[in-house]
C-alpha cells in the first residue's frame, strides 16, 4: 500500500476497535473453538463513516493490485453491504449468492445479471478456514461465472488464504492479522502479552488445506458463447467462434482416396460444417497443390482443417511426423488428433513441431473410440482426461475425441464425437453409429462428426445441410 492508504488503513483498524467490530477476551468460534479475538465486522453498517473509509481504502486496493473483474459478490451476509459500496465506486454490477435456493420462482442461487464466462470478485471481512469463500466460488462456478480473485479485509493467518489458494483463486487481503495486531499495540491499543497470546493461538490453531472441491459445471448446459471464455486454446475459440457465426457443429470425415473427390466434398459442404477432417494417407494422388486448394475451400467456407493422424509415439518420432515428410501436416492442419497413450511428451513433441509456424494450433487427445471391441478401459480413458488437465500445454489442447457424457467435465474443452449416421447402426468393419440427436444430448458432443453419412449421399450438399440441422437443434435443445 501506498503511504496515504497506510494511513487510512490505521485510521480504520482503530476505528474498527473503537466500534467493538474486534474484540479481545474468550470467545466461541462459529465450529465450537474458543478464540482470544472475535472480529464482528457486521456492526459496520451503523457507523456510516467507518463504511466511507472502508469503501474508499478497498477502492484504492483493487486499483493497486490490478484486479480486472466484470461483476462483484459478497460473501453473505457481512460482505454485502461492503460489496454494494465498491460496486458503486467502481461502477460495476453486483451479483448475490443466496443461502438457499428459492423455493419457488426462478430457484435460482445466484441474482443478478450474468453470462457464464463472465469473471467475478468475491469480498468477505474475514477469512478463517476460508470454507465461506469456497461455498460462494463453488455457486458461481456452478453457474459458469469465472473466479480468480477475492478480497477479505481480514485474514486471520489460519490456514484460510491457503485453502482458497488451493482452489484456484487468489486472495487480496486488506490486513493480515499481524498487521492488525501491530496497528493497535503501536496505537497502544493493546499490549505485548495481548499480542503474544494472539500470534500464539494462530499459530496452535491452523486450517489444514482441503482437496480441491470444486463442483463441475454441466458442460452440456453451456452455450457454445459461454465456453468462449472458458477455453484456455486459442483454436477451440477459433472453432466456436465458426460454430456460432455458422449455425453448425458438423464436422465432414473426407475419407475418399481421390483428393479431387475430397475437394468437391469441401465445396459442396463447406456452408454447413465447422471442420473439415482429412487422412491425408489414403489420398493416392495427394500433393501440394491439393493442400492449397483445400486451405483456399477452408477459407472460402469459413472451416477449420484436421488431420485425423492419431499420433501415438515418442515426442521426437512425432516431432518429425507433424513438422515434416511428405505430408507435413504441422503447415497446413489446424488441428490434429493424438493418442494419449505415450503420455505429456507426445504434446510437448508436437508442440515443438510448431517452432516455425505463427498460426493458432491445437490436438484433441483420443479418451475413447468407437469400435465395437476397442481396447480403451476406463482407467485409460480417465488418465486421459487427466493429462488434459494437468498439462503444461493445456492452450494446445482443444478438445477430446469420445464417445461417453461425462468424460469431459472441463467446459473449456470440446468434446468431438464420431459414429454418427442417421439410418445405420453399423458398417461391417465394426463401426458403430448413433442419431445425431443421440450424439448430442445423450453422448454430450459438441461437434459430431459424419463420414460416409455425408459422403455416400446421391447429394453431398443437400446430406450436409440435413446432418447440420439435425445436431444444431440438438445442440439448441440441449442448451435450453
Ligand atoms: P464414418 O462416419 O464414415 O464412419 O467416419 C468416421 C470417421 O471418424 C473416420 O474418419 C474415423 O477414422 C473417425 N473416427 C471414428 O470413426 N471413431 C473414433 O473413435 C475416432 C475417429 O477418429
């Protein structure tokens, strides 16, 4: 803090003993300890001045610490009205969790006007174990509202900022309560032994940190504009930006052998689809002027280009799979499928493919297949899901391919799904096939993709729009 505001921070911690919001003796926390010092920074509300000073003192703090937020909530019920008065000085609305979900009407926890992808600050007086904090970032979340920072006015040094660390929000807090300790005994406000008997209970009385427990927004809910925010991939914001401005989750499995076939497919159903997935190794005639023409499809059509490669080896083997040969995907693709069975150093092998190439990239890591008889458990598929979110590389990941709802929790990630066919169950060689209805609301994708569904059409147009409008209403179903 800069001089003034250490000054109006010792003007408020004695005003704030001067109005009894701290007390020294022997008192009973809200979980049944006893504890030599009670903060009750609710009597604020009757000291008009004191709310002033605080508002003025938290205004200067968000500005110091750069926090950038789009809506603000107090952690109920002492930190509303402290909330209400930033949200006036700062100009930003308000939201509020409630304790209860209304019981009739909207049953909504959280009030006020929000997206989810919108970013939040949390306020609270005062952190102790820091569950309260926790109880209200869980709510947000749950609604798809962005939290990384919050602000307390006191931290009592109990264990409470490391928990709420540990769930992935930053804590701002205006006094430690050492701070606070040191503001009255200079003030003479208290002495050494009140001091010491303080420091010491905090000492003996710590919060161990909890596991992570954060709740898990239903990604399915999401609209596609939600999930914008919520990607940390650059090119799965590319890929919905193309979802949202075309009205499609299509994607076309190319699978033909001519590239000349492959070209005329792209064209003809470019209108309708967000990606256009390639094996460039079964194209007998393929060469750089097939790549071009399709680059040239991709931006006349508005679709993002994946090569379905399946990387499977070591980082340097597929370093050089992706980066160079004869098919050198690396320049062209804008995406790529990759097993996960090698584990995070086939994403920083490919990564390091890109070293030359300015371009927005991305994977989807293979959780699942869907060939009858396949041989991915359920433990490979959540070490999977796990190395997607544990990754360094977690901007290079757009997504997964699978077949299950529930595998991808993590609403920043794009779940691809394939076996989709409108009246087919199987092809001969073990493929399994499901509505697009059924790939949308029941297997949870957020973009099917079609192959010979499309392709073996009399009409490769007229299929490509009937398959689009088939998964966009499923998708808008959903979300509704
Ligand atoms: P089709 O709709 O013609 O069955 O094509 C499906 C496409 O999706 C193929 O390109 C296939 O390689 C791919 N695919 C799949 O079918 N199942 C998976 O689990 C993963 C895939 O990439």
């Amino acid at each position: 803090m800069v001089a003034d505001s250490q000054e109006t921070l010792k003007r408020l911690a004695i005003k704030l003993h001067e109005i009894d919001a701290i007390k020294f003796g022997n008192f009973q926390t809200k979980s049944g300890l006893q504890t030599p010092i009670y903060f009750d920074l609710r009597v604020i509300i009757s000291h008009p001045d004191v709310m002033d000073l605080l508002a003025t003192l938290l205004l200067n703090f968000v500005d110091e610490q750069k926090i950038e937020y789009k809506h603000i909530c107090g952690v109920p019920y002492t930190a509303l009205p402290i909330a209400t008065l930033l949200s006036i000085k700062q100009e930003k609305p308000m939201l509020i969790r409630r304790k209860e979900a209304k019981a009739y009407g909207t049953k909504k926890l959280i009030e006020g006007k929000y997206g989810a992808g919108d970013s939040c600050l949390i306020i609270e007086d005062i952190i102790t174990s820091g569950s309260s904090i926790l109880e209200t970032v869980a709510d947000l979340r749950a609604e798809g509202i962005v939290v990384n920072d919050s602000i307390v006015v006191i931290d009592r040094q109990q264990g409470g900022a490391a928990n709420i660390t540990h769930n992935d929000v930053r804590v701002h807090s205006l006094f430690k309560i050492s701070e606070f300790l040191g503001i009255l005994r200079e003030a003479n406000r208290i002495d050494d032994a009140c001091v010491k008997e303080i420091t010491d209970y905090v000492t003996n009385n710590q919060t161990p940190v909890k596991e992570n427990e954060q709740p898990t927004v239903d990604r399915t809910k999401l609209t596609y504009e939600s999930r914008l925010e919520l990607t940390k991939s650059p090119i799965a914001k590319d890929l919905l930006q193309i979802c949202i401005s075309k009205k499609t989750n299509l994607c076309l499995a190319a699978d033909t052998n001519k590239s000349v076939d492959i070209l005329n497919a792209a064209d003809a159903a470019g209108p309708y689809i967000c990606v256009l997935k390639t094996h460039v190794d079964i194209i007998d005639d393929f060469n750089e002027d097939f790549v071009r023409s399709l680059q040239a499809l991709a931006k006349k059509h508005n679709f993002l280009i994946m090569e379905d490669r399946k990387f499977a080896d070591i980082g340097n083997t597929v370093l050089l799979q992706y980066g160079s040969g004869v098919f050198s995907i690396a320049d062209w693709a804008d995406l790529v499928t990759v097993h996960s069975l090698t584990g995070p150093s086939i994403l920083q092998g490919l990564k390091n493919a890109l070293s030359g190439t300015s371009a927005n990239r991305g994977v989807f890591l293979l959780a699942e297949l869907s060939s009858a008889g396949n041989l991915i458990t359920q433990s490979y598929t959540e070490s999977t899901m796990k190395l997607a979110s544990t990754t360094a590389d977690a901007d290079f990941v757009a997504g997964i391919v699978c077949q299950t709802k529930g595998v991808v929790q993590d609403a920043g990630l794009l779940q691809l799904t394939p076996g989709c066919k409108i009246d087919t169950k199987t092809d001969d060689l073990g493929q399994q096939y499901n509505t697009p209805a059924y790939v949308i609301k029941e297997k949870g994708a957020d973009i099917a993709v079609v192959g010979r569904g499309i392709l073996n059409a009399k009409d490769i147009r007229t299929a490509a729009e009937l398959y689009r409008d088939q998964l966009w209403t499923a998708y808008t179903e959903r979300v509704n």
